[in-house]
C-alpha cells in the first residue's frame, strides 16, 4: 500500500514536471 502510494506520487510529480516543463 505504502509502495503503491509512493508510486502515484512519483507519478503526479514526474507529470507535473512535464506541465512545467511545457509552460516553461
């Protein structure tokens, strides 16, 4: 469960770094 949570969020962030990345 924690794993799977981490994972998510590693995620969210990488996709968000892509969003900003993009605006950037």
């Amino acid at each position: 469960m924690y794993c799977l949570q981490g994972w998510l969020t590693y995620k969210i962030m990488w996709k968000i770094r892509i969003l900003n990345s993009c605006n950037g």
